[in-house]
C-alpha cells in the first residue's frame, strides 16, 4: 500500500522537515511535528497552507509558534503561507510521535 507521504512532492516533504526543526517552547527537547501539532502541510496556488492544532485552545505559546511558523517559512522561500488553526479535532497524546516515548 502506497502511503500519502510516499507521494507528496518534494517541496511538501521539505515543508515538513523544515517545520521538524521549529522547537516547543515548553520542552525544546521536542519539535512541533514530533508533538503532532502540525496536522497538514499543502501547496495551494502560489503559496503554502499549513494545519495546526496546539496543545489546548487557550495554550500560551500558540501565538509565538504560529509566528515561528512563519518565518520559517518565509525565510525559506515558501511564501505566502497561511496558517489554519484547527482546534477540533483537539489535541491528543496519540499524535506524538515516538520520539516523544
């Protein structure tokens, strides 16, 4: 069976890895794609369309990584970026990834 990720483009895979590198402030140990927080990565027309879910609805720290998101992005070329902040489904523990064992 052929997975999604196997054939995204390259640029979205690239998105992904550079979003990978963004640390939770909380515990910097872990990235935001290691936490499950970034839900979707997309390329629509000319820009970028990122999915996000925080921790909770009133996290503190969604602000500044919504901002970390974009200028990550746009200092790395993928501009215009939108963000979609998703809160529902919420958060859960089972999208972390395993190195957060």
């Amino acid at each position: 069976m052929q997975r999604l990720v196997d054939i995204a483009p390259p640029e979205v895979h690239a998105v992904w890895d550079l979003l990978g590198a963004i640390a939770d402030p909380e515990v910097p140990v872990l990235t935001i794609t290691d936490l499950g927080l970034v839900r979707s990565v997309e390329r629509r027309g000319d820009g970028w369309v990122i999915g996000f879910t925080p921790t909770y609805s009133g996290c503190p720290a969604t602000e500044h990584l919504l901002g970390e998101i974009r200028a990550a992005m746009t200092e790395n070329g993928y501009a215009p970026v939108h963000i979609v902040l998703q809160l529902d489904p919420p958060w859960t523990t089972d999208w972390m990834g395993p190195d957060c064992a």
